[in-house]
C-alpha cells in the first residue's frame, strides 16, 4: 500500500477499481468504480486531498470501515 504525503491520508492502494483511502486517525473507505487513471492522478497530484475531495470523494460511492 503506497503512503502519500498528505495531511488528511496516511496510505492508499488500489485494486480492481476499488480505491483504499486510510485515514492518519485509522478510517479506512473504500471507494468503488474509481478508474486506475483516477488513481495514478491522484499519486501524481501535488495535493492528495484537493484531488481526492474535487475527483473521487464527491464522484464516488464509499464504504467506510473503522
């Protein structure tokens, strides 16, 4: 699971379309249909959590695990 630099994750992974976003506190989503593209994007992006809230979280369903 790759770490990022962001204030609000700690780690995300990626598999089958599923996203894994974990949370510095521990919360874990899982968000489903998100496109690998999406995902490289959001590695690449210099702001983790502005492309996760504007491309992802609002785009997205989710799962939350605790």
């Amino acid at each position: 699971m790759p770490e990022v630099k962001s204030k609000m994750f700690s780690h995300v992974d990626y598999e089958n379309g599923t996203l894994k976003v974990t949370m510095h506190g521990g919360k874990v989503y899982h968000h489903d249909g998100v496109p690998e593209a999406t995902y490289k994007s959001l590695l690449a992006s210099p702001s983790v959590g502005q492309f996760y809230n504007g491309q992802i979280k609002t785009k997205h369903p989710h799962r939350k695990n605790t």
